[in-house]
C-alpha cells in the first residue's frame, strides 16, 4: 500500500554512519553544494532550518473498540517559491527529525524541476501493516482534521509515500473538504483519477527514473541493448523503472523485493515478473537461474544499479565493494554521505534522487494544474510533458556538471540551490 512520489522516499536513526537521518544527510549535502555557488551565506542559514513543524496526536478507535494514539508530524521546510509540497508516510519510524530532513529533499527536488513549490514531508508513526483498511480510514480522516490549518491547495499539498496510496488521499481528500464544506481536490495530489488525480501519477517516480537512466547511458556513450541493470526494489519505483528501461531495450539482469533478489546474466522480461502491488512479495517466487540477499544486488557486476527500495543502503560498509559502473538513486537517500565520498573516489558516477525520481512530484505538479483548472489530461499528455520536464532538467544538471567539473550530485543542489537563492533575494527577508 505505498506509492513514492520522492520514493519519497525511502533514511532513518542517528546511531552510525550507516544510519544517519535523512536531516543530517540533507544539512551535509546543502553545506557541499553551498562551496559551488556563489549564494549569500544568509540564505545558507535559513535553509538549514525548516520554517515550521507540526505535531499532533492522532487518536485511532480500533477495529475491536479499543483506542491508540499516535504521533503525526508535518514538517514544512521553505516556501519561496511556492506552496510546500511532499508526501505523507505511515511507517513506525517517522519521526520530526526524518520529516525534517525528507521536506528538505523536496525543496531541492522541487526546484531541480524548476516547479512552483517548496518542500514539505510529513505522516504518522505508525505500521501501516497493521492496520485494517477501516483503522487506515479512520487514523486518515482524523489526521486531515489536525492538521487541516496548515495544509491546502495554496498552503501546503500533501501526497502519497511509504504506507499510503490513491485511496488514503482519496479519504484525506474528503475529510479536508468536509471541514472546509466544498469539495477541494487540490488539497492533495496522487488521488484517483475519479475525484480528481492524474493519469500516469503513480508510474511517475519509475518513469522518471528510467528516463535519467537512458539519457545518462547516452552520455557516457554506451549502447542501451548492451547495457546491464540491477534494481533493487520492485514496488512501484524499481519495478517502472526496470519495466520501462526494459521497452528502450536494457538488459535488466537482477530485481529484488524485501525478501530477497532474483539474478539472470541473460536478463528478465520485467513485465512477467509481479510487482508488489500486482502480487506482494512474488519477485523470489519467480523462476531464475540464481537467487541473492538485497546485499548482493548491491555488488553485483553491471552497468547500471538502481536502488529504489529504501533509504541508507549504500554506506561506508559496502561501498567499496560496489561493482556497478553507475548508480542511478531510485530511493530517496539510498546513498549515505560516506558513502557518496568513497564512490565519487572510485570514480563511479551518482545520478542523485532530486533528480532521478523527480518524476512523482512533477506529474503531482500537473495534477494540481489540472485540479485548479478542472480539466483533466490524458495519460498520453501526461507522460509527454513529464518526459520533456525531465530531459530539460537532465540538460539543465549537466551543463553544471560540466561546467564545474563537480559530482552529479552537486551539479542537481548547484542548481536547486542557485534558484532558492534567487527567489529569496527577489523576496527579501520578513523584519
């Protein structure tokens, strides 16, 4: 029950390297990028804290009358350029500081895309497997009731993540419109089509990671029908990502789900192989000639690894083992700080998560166009205006990356950073 519009995830704890919080990643990353560009170091300042952070007790009756509470966060990081936008996860491990660190990521996503949003993160410390479809509903439509003041088409646009889906927003959707006694499909993107979402948001994040795929393996002039990929994760980011690469002719070689991988040199149809939400968990239940731990996709000798299962996989611990001769982020935060250090030596290029995934923010961006404008796009539509959106900002990375002789990485906060810069100068600064 998750869709993935950072894949939006995907970080947590402080204890170790290989779990630094996604805050601490995302501060040492702006601190990196900020030694690039000449931005005022004010600027720097203000965009290391968020502008506001809400947390509220959301009270759930159980489905056998007993009664939990739990905490929900909606952390809102910076707003220059437009409303807050970013997901709502349901996951025992949300927390202010994750929240925190993950609507720092969508600020940088957002304006990677040069979209007319801010970043925004936010969801309920809770394990949304163990609810019940009426506990989920219930636990939804209160959320939307506490946090009603802060979010809205204009204030703040929640979106699915980890735990959630079309249906949970469908019902945010709903509560918040009640509250407010008209109907406002705006207040939240990824919902159905029926009530107002967009064709071809929840393929979006993978789309757009297959997308970055092919046009990095353009630039560094290999052959696509000889090119090898491994993707962990076959939700609805890997398993878009390995589906499409595979249409432009890819060999995708290795895919994994939680349970564990699935290897073959002569590469997958990926379209025969379920998805999670096709069929949860089946990826080790398809027939292959040899089958791997999650660990050992990550080392596996190929052209291209796309982790887009969960954040903090590529640390300082395996890093070095890494075989692959590109990683594309199809999670959000898969690549530890220590990690990007030890890989950028090696010389084993890192086409970032603001970047790569982007695609689920930019098509929930169309979904709030069509929203305000009452007229819905085809999917046809859609996924032509997200392919020109993510080759303009693939063209708009490179030239930095050129230019600078910096990491990918620091090419795509180059970018972001330059325009957040600009858009607070413009504005000023509030006596």
């Amino acid at each position: 029950m998750a869709t993935n519009e950072t894949a939006d995830e995907t970080a947590d704890g402080t204890a170790s390297e290989s779990t630094d919080s996604a805050r601490t990643t995302a501060l040492r990353q702006l601190e990196r990028a900020a030694a690039h560009v000449d931005v005022d170091s004010s600027v720097v300042e203000r965009l290391k804290h968020p502008t506001k952070v809400q947390q509220v007790s959301v009270p759930l009756e159980r489905d056998d009358g007993s009664v939990e509470v739990f905490d929900g966060y909606r952390a809102q990081h910076d707003d220059v350029r437009g409303p807050y936008k970013g997901g709502l996860r349901y996951h025992s491990n949300v927390d202010s500081e994750e929240c925190i660190g993950l609507s720092m990521w969508m600020t940088w996503k957002c304006a990677v895309m040069d979209l007319p949003f801010g970043g925004g993160k936010g969801g309920i410390a809770v394990d949304s497997k163990d609810l019940s479809r009426d506990e989920t509903e219930r636990l939804t439509r209160r959320f939307a009731e506490e946090i009603r003041d802060v979010v809205g088409p204009t204030k703040d646009v929640p979106a699915p993540d980890m735990g959630t889906d079309a249906q949970t927003m469908a019902w945010f959707m709903d509560a918040y419109s009640m509250q407010q006694g008209e109907t406002t499909p705006g207040v939240v993107t990824g919902k159905p089509p029926v009530i107002g979402g967009s064709y071809g948001r929840e393929e979006s994040p993978g789309r757009s990671v297959a997308i970055i795929v092919a046009e990095a393996i353009e630039y560094y002039d290999w052959e696509i029908e000889e090119t090898t990929v491994a993707v962990q994760g076959f939700g609805s980011v890997g398993a878009n990502a390995a589906r499409l690469l595979g249409d432009y002719g890819a060999n995708v070689v290795a895919l994994s789900d939680v349970n564990g991988a699935i290897y073959d040199p002569d590469g997958f149809d990926t379209h025969a192989v379920p998805t999670h939400e096709e069929q949860p968990e089946a990826v080790m239940s398809h027939d292959a000639p040899q089958t791997l731990s999650n660990e050992e996709l990550l080392e596996l000798d190929v052209d291209v690894l796309v982790p887009a299962a969960i954040g903090n996989v590529l640390t300082a611990d395996n890093a070095g083992d890494v075989q692959a001769d590109l990683i594309v982020e199809g999670a959000n935060g898969p690549t530890t700080f220590a990690a990007d250090t030890i890989l950028e030596e090696r010389g084993i290029p890192v086409i970032p998560d603001i970047l790569a995934n982007a695609g689920g923010v930019t098509v929930s961006y169309f979904e709030w166009l069509q929203d305000i404008n009452r007229r819905q796009w085809t999917r046809e539509r859609v996924d032509e205006e997200l392919d020109h959106e993510m080759r303009k900002a693939w063209d708009t990375v490179r030239k930095e990356f050129e230019a600078r002789d910096i990491t990918w990485r620091d090419a795509a906060y180059v970018v972001a950073l330059s325009r957040i810069a600009k858009a607070k100068e413009t504005r000023g600064l509030w006596p």
